[in-house]
C-alpha cells in the first residue's frame, strides 16, 4: 500500500460525531458551520465543489506532512490535549475561511461575502490584511510635489526640490524628489483628504528647516504646497489636475 494512501486513510485533520454519525474533512466542517452562532452563513459556501475540493487537498496535504489527528487519537475520551489540539486546529481553519472570504471581498464590486456585521471579527483580531498588493493592476495615478515660495526679498524658490524641472515642472529625478522611502510613504498620504492638520505640520517643518538655513532677506516668507497629477497610460502621462493642498505664511502664527 502506498505511504500516501495509508496516510490518508489513517489521518484526519477533521473529524465529528454526532447522534450516532461521523463526519469527515470538509463534510466535518460544513457540518461545524451549519451549528456555529457566528458563521452559519459560511456553511452553504463551503458546499461549493470547488471550495469542498480544494478543502480536502488541504487536509491531505496537513495530513502528509504530520499534522492531522491519528483515529486512535481522535476517538479517546478524557485527553486534554487532544480536545485542546483539536480545538486549537478548529479555530485556525475558521480564520483561515474568514481571511480566505475577506480577501474575495476586495475583488467583487456589487457582492459582499462576508456581511457587514461580522466586520469587527477583521479589526479585533487584525486578520483584515488584503493579499492583492498590485493587483488588479499597478497604480494608474502618478505624481509630484511643487513647493513655490517667495522669500522676504521678494525672490521665488521651489522650498521642496531645488533640482532642475521640465516644462511640465516635473523633476529631473523623482527617487530624489521624495528623498526616501519615509517621505514617499509621507507625502503619499499628505495628498489625502482629511490631512489639514498634518499639512500644518509640513508648513511648519518647511519653515523652520529653511529659515535655520538662510538669514536675513533670504528667509522664507510663504509658500504653497501643489500635488501635480498625472494619469499613466502606454503612450505617455495624461495631465489630470494641479491640486493646492496648502498655503502658509512663516510669520504669521497659525494654531495647532
């Protein structure tokens, strides 16, 4: 007899009894479902062919590798271990379908596979993490920061990126416009809605950092913070809109 098969006749990552009938794999955990006060709704879905297929895959392949339940196991009374086992393999294949059912959500537009009010179980026990990262596609939205300014004299400066511009303002170099990943990942949120407060913050920072730097009529008077965004497409960068994110006087005091 093969290693495999005798394995899999022999090893069970699921199984149930109940009045007098045995459940095994995905049946065993269909049946889980149907009872479970929580995720009853789970239950037709895990009937899916294709759900019920892949379930058993995944217990055999558990099982190949040492990490079902022996019958003799399952079937004595009184272990602890083997009901906390038991359990604990319970509650991770429970996650596991939830996480699974999460990440179906963030592909369908007008279908919610799991109901709005089974939501918290996601940020209390912060399994809400999607898988796509990339996908469907890489963003479609670039973008660059200007930062024009006018000193005490009178003169204009770029506060952000002192390096050379096209005639679109975009910078020579953008790895260098966003100085490192911190700040990328910074300004990449500044653009958003809601962000006054932070934007303040920014103000004060450019202000700060430049007027420790210059003296006298060289200081930095005010500024406006401008988001240049463009659409990316195969034949080239389609200009969408220049949003103002920010206006701010260094001299004049602004409340927290």
């Amino acid at each position: 007899q093969d290693a495999g098969e005798r394995i899999e006749s022999e090893l069970f990552a699921l199984r149930v009894r109940s009045h007098g009938k045995e459940f095994v794999g995905g049946e065993a955990l269909s049946f889980l479902l149907r009872h479970s006060p929580l995720l009853f709704w789970l239950a037709p879905i895990v009937k899916w062919e294709i759900f019920f297929v892949l379930f058993e895959k995944c217990l055999h392949f558990l099982a190949l590798r040492g990490f079902g339940l022996s019958k003799e196991t399952l079937t004595e009374k009184g272990r602890p271990e083997s009901r906390a086992r038991g359990l604990g393999q319970t509650i991770c294949l429970v996650f596991l379908v939830y996480v699974l059912l999460w990440n179906i959500d963030s592909y369908l537009e007008d279908i919610r596979v799991v109901p709005k009010k089974l939501e918290w179980v996601a940020r209390v026990f912060r399994v809400e993490q999607k898988w796509r990262m990339f996908s469907p596609f890489p963003t479609k939205v670039s973008g660059w920061y200007l930062v024009p300014g006018i000193l005490v004299n009178g003169k204009e400066v770029d506060v952000w990126d002192a390096q050379p511009k096209g005639p679109n303002g975009k910078p020579a170099d953008l790895s260098k416009h966003f100085r490192n990943n911190r700040w990328r990942k910074y300004l990449q949120g500044l653009r958003n809605k809601g962000k006054d407060k932070e934007r303040l913050y920014f103000g004060k920072y450019l202000c700060r950092s430049w007027n420790q730097q210059h003296h006298g009529d060289e200081k930095l008077r005010e500024f406006e913070v401008v988001f240049v965004k463009r659409k990316l497409s195969l034949e080239a960068e389609i200009p969408i809109k220049d949003k103002s994110l920010w206006k701010h006087n260094c001299f004049k005091k602004k409340d927290d």
